[in-house]
C-alpha cells in the first residue's frame, strides 16, 4: 500500500516497483503488514486476495504462532515500510505501551471518533521505530546535550535566545524548558525569520554548526515561518550512511528531513507532533512524552554468517535482518511470522525439507520474489529457504522476554511445523 503524503519523493517508490518515473505524485510509504488502516493484500493460490490483517483474524496461532499470538493479542506485532523522503517529516514523538492506553482511554472518554484529526492516539499500542538507511538519510534525532544545545543557541547570536542558551548550560532538565519556550513562543514567525538569516550566515560560514543550520534553511523554505526550525536546531543532526540505522524509543524527539529507507515499527500509527506539518499538533501533550535523557543512537549492523545482518534493538515488537543472498541455499532467520521484501535481484523460497520430529511434512509449495516483491511467512510454514542472487530485509518479531538479552544465530537445520501449513503469500 503506497501512502501519497506530500512530504515524499516521486522515483524511489516507483523505481523499486518497477513503475514509470516520476510518480504522478508525491509516494512517501510503502506499507507492508496488518495495520487495520491500510493492511496489505495477501496472495495464497487458489483462493481470491485477503487483507493480511483478516488473514491473521481467521487463524492468529497458525500464522503468528502460539507464543506471538498470546504476547502480543493475536496482532501482527510490527510494521515494515519502504520510507523516501523529499521533504522534511514533522517534529513528533511517540508514546511508551503505558502512556499510548492511557492516552487512547482518555481520548475515547472525550468522545473523540476514530477518525477524528485531532486525535493523537489512533491505537494503544507503543510506537517505537527502526530505520535503515538505503541512501544517504538525514536526520534529526534525539535532543542535543544541555551545553551543545547552548553553543549553538549562543553561536546564532539572536537575542530573544540569549536567556534559553543561559538556562540550558549543564542543565539537562533545562532542555525541556528551552524546547517548551520555542514551541510556544509568542510570536514565533518572527523569531523564525531571525533564526533562519542566521542560519545561512552559519551555514555559508562552515564549521561546526554548518550542517545543521543548512538543513534548518532548507526545512525553512518548506514550512515558513513555521517555529519547529527552531526547534530543529535543538535536536542533533546526523545523516545515517547506507548501511546504518536509527532507534527511536519512546521519548525521543526526531524528525526525518530526506533520503529513503526501510522503517521498521511496531504495528501502531500513534504520533505527537509539534511542527513542520500541517497535520494536527499538541505541543503541552509532546511535551509531557519527549524524554531529553532518552538516548536516540545510531546503530551499525550486528554481523552472522551467510550474508546475514541485523540490528539489535530493546523493541520486543520487531527485529530488521538485511539478507544478502549470493546462490547457496540460505535458511531466512525465524521461524514466523515474517515479511520479507526483496529489494534487487531475484529468489526462490521454499519450504525446509521436513524435520525427522516434524509430525509430517511441510508443504512443497514455492514463491519467487523479483525486485520490490514482497511476502508474509506464516509461522506455520516453519523453516524457510532461499536460494538465488538478491538483496533483502526481514521483518520478525523481537525475541520472548525469557531470551533478552538474544543474538541471534544463522539457522542450520530444519524446525518443526504444524501439519498442513499454508503457503507463503505475496503481498500488495
């Protein structure tokens, strides 16, 4: 499911499907997975496309599995996204499991519809979030230290910050006041103009800060006036090189500002912003989430044998493997549920040969991804193969509690299955 969101590009999504380029409009997601507001189709011969999320309804424990089923309430725990972006993303941040119940139990005691705009929890499940960088990815991520955030503030040399840059020296806690002051500042369009002029001195100056005030200057021209680039500027700045990742746990302040990526989550679409969008905006509720404590950190991939990768996070919901499958036989990590999306090349996956403790054998169906294909593994089809030339990325779940802290190991040998397991099924 593409998402036409007018902050995306109109090639990388169009390029990856193999459609003309440019799109007719902006493409920004690709959404594969089970979120009720725009589940994926799933394509199992003989038998007409189903939703994936009506799909997992019919048979939570046969397509999550028993464990997954019961720790997660029968709900496809994760989200998988191709994201790219032309423009900025807003400011936003996203709730903990406790403070997402709380909020959507608050906001349907308002009355507020499922639909409304004004909402800012659609669900009540927690949003934390991986992404992973195909191109060069810029980002702002998490909030600076108390003394950096003051450089900067002094190195802009506008006088209405004065009095913030002194309140934030060796002050963490002063990091929320600060950003509370921006936010809700009485005249904000002004005190954007100025911030953004001294931007471009900075940016056209080079140094330490060049980076940063260039990407506020570009965001600038999209949103202005809007005072969220002033708010951007108490963020650190960081471009992601293709390869590495991003995490952004509950409280961490971020905003995605361009280039493409895949973005893992889980299965929530609960976002608080503060700017840099026209959708709705709850400054005092993102600033009763944001975290300034809360490290957001860039991550290097965690290194298996056999052309495996992955990045090892504290989300229970999901875990990203990147696959780079170069002919042998390659056993895809887990064993369900899983959505695997192929972005060059081309494989073939079938079903392990059945274990000797397996009650009989799985069934020898199998499915054939080119570039910008991508399925769902049920649980109950059990260990998958792959054999071919391509690269790609797996979505599975997060390890049981019982097994953190877990790396995880290259498969060898086949799992036992239920009997009678459905196909894979390509999605769209």
């Amino acid at each position: 499911m593409v998402r036409p969101y007018p902050w995306g590009t109109r090639t990388a999504i169009a390029e990856l499907q193999g459609r003309p380029v440019p799109a007719p409009g902006p493409e920004a997601e690709l959404w594969m997975g089970a979120h009720p507001s725009a589940p994926s189709a799933v394509h199992r011969s003989p038998t007409p496309p189903v939703t994936l999320d009506a799909v997992i309804t019919a048979d939570p424990e046969r397509e999550l599995g028993p464990e997954c089923a019961a720790r997660f309430g029968g709900r496809l725990p994760f989200l998988l996204k191709v994201l790219s972006a032309e423009h900025a993303l807003s400011i936003q941040v996203h709730p903990s499991r406790a403070q997402a119940q709380a909020g959507f139990a608050a906001e349907n005691a308002r009355g507020l519809a499922p639909g409304d705009p004004a909402r800012n929890y659609v669900d009540d499940w927690p949003k934390p979030e991986l992404l992973y960088a195909l191109t060069p990815f810029e980002v702002a991520a998490g909030l600076r230290t108390p003394d950096d955030a003051a450089a900067l503030l002094r190195a802009l040399a506008v006088g209405e910050l004065g009095s913030l840059a002194d309140g934030l020296t060796g002050r963490r806690a002063g990091l929320r006041a600060a950003l509370a002051s921006v936010l809700e500042w009485p005249e904000p369009g002004l005190l954007a103009a100025s911030v953004v002029a001294s931007c471009q001195r900075l940016a056209d100056a080079g140094g330490r800060y060049a980076d940063a005030c260039a990407a506020a200057v570009r965001v600038a021209a999209d949103h202005p006036g809007d005072v969220g680039v002033v708010a951007l500027l108490l963020m650190r700045h960081v471009v992601l090189r293709p390869g590495q990742a991003v995490f952004m746990p509950a409280g961490g302040l971020h905003a995605y500002l361009r280039g493409t990526g895949i973005e893992l989550l889980a299965n929530s679409d609960n976002v608080v912003r503060s700017g840099l969008t026209g959708k709705h905006i709850d400054v005092p509720e993102l600033l009763k989430l944001v975290d300034p404590s809360v490290a957001v950190p860039v991550l290097a991939p965690r290194i298996l044998p056999d052309g495996i990768a992955w990045f090892d996070t504290p989300a229970p919901e999901f875990r990203l493997y990147a696959l780079n499958l170069t002919g042998p036989v390659l056993a895809l990590p887990g064993t369900g549920p899983r959505i695997l999306l192929c972005l060059d090349g081309a494989c073939t996956l079938r079903p392990a040969p059945a274990s000797p403790v397996s009650a009989s054998p799985v069934s020898g169906s199998t499915i054939d991804l080119t570039r910008g294909d991508s399925c769902f593994i049920p649980f109950a089809d059990g260990l998958v193969h792959a054999t071919g030339h391509a690269r790609l990325v797996l979505a599975t779940p997060g390890p049981p509690p019982a097994l953190w802290p877990h790396a995880p190991r290259a498969p060898s040998s086949p799992s036992p299955s239920p009997a009678s397991p459905p196909p894979r099924g390509a999605l769209s």
